[in-house]
C-alpha cells in the first residue's frame, strides 16, 4: 500500500507531536518532584548536622529556603533536570562569608547528594516532610 505525502507528512507530524509532549511531560513530572520540604542530614565534620530545604516553583524556576542552626537562608535559584538539581547558598561562618555548592538526586520522597565547602565535599542524605 503507497501512502501519498500528504498523509505521510501528518503521521509524521503527530507521531513528533506526541513524542515531544510525552518526553516534556516525562521532564517536568520528574524535576517538579523537588517541590516540597525535605529534612536534611549532612554528615559534617563535627557530626551531623541538621537541615530543612523548602523548595517552591515560582515564575518557570524553583527557589527556596534552607534553615540551619544560624537561621534561614534564600535560595534564589535552584537548577534541575529531571531528577537532578543543584544550588549555591551563601552563608557566614566564624571563616567569613563561604559559599556552598549543593548537587544531588531525587529518588521520590528521599534525596541524596554532596555539597560542595571551602574545605571539601560532604554527603547529604534527605526526607521530604511534606
């Protein structure tokens, strides 16, 4: 059976069509899974130390709050991709202001990764809370 280039041309049109909605679904239901509020435990130096990351989507990106023992801090600008995401937060130490680099995985309601100190990487593991 010979197909004409017309019908060719829309079965080609909607199978791209579909692929490309299925494949930006597939994206965004996995990154928008970082949404929320996670407990951290980051395995420092001088014991675990304790974390909460709330995430939030705001104007076609993510942003959001970490707080530690020294108070909350903004996070302005979370990267994901998929499940992947990473951040930079700003803090003061008894050092000065430091900057951490945090990188990690989602795996549906828990987290792994590294951040990234003037002094080395440490591990993080998480729970998402709500």
């Amino acid at each position: 059976m010979k197909l004409n280039n017309k019908v060719l041309s829309r079965v080609v049109a909607i199978g791209l069509v579909l692929g490309l909605t299925t494949a930006w679904a597939d994206d965004h239901a996995a990154s928008s899974g970082l949404v929320g509020t996670w407990a951290l435990e980051v395995s420092a130096m001088r014991g675990i130390q304790y974390l909460t990351l709330e995430v939030i989507e705001e104007a076609g990106g993510y942003g959001g709050v970490v707080t530690g023992r020294r108070g909350p801090v903004i996070i302005e600008a979370i990267q994901v991709k998929g499940r992947a995401f990473s951040f930079r937060q700003k803090v003061t130490s008894p050092m000065g202001k430091i900057e951490l680099y945090y990188t990690g995985q989602i795996d549906t309601d828990r987290m792994q990764g590294e951040m990234q100190t003037p002094r080395g990487a440490i591990m993080f593991t998480g729970k998402r809370t709500q």
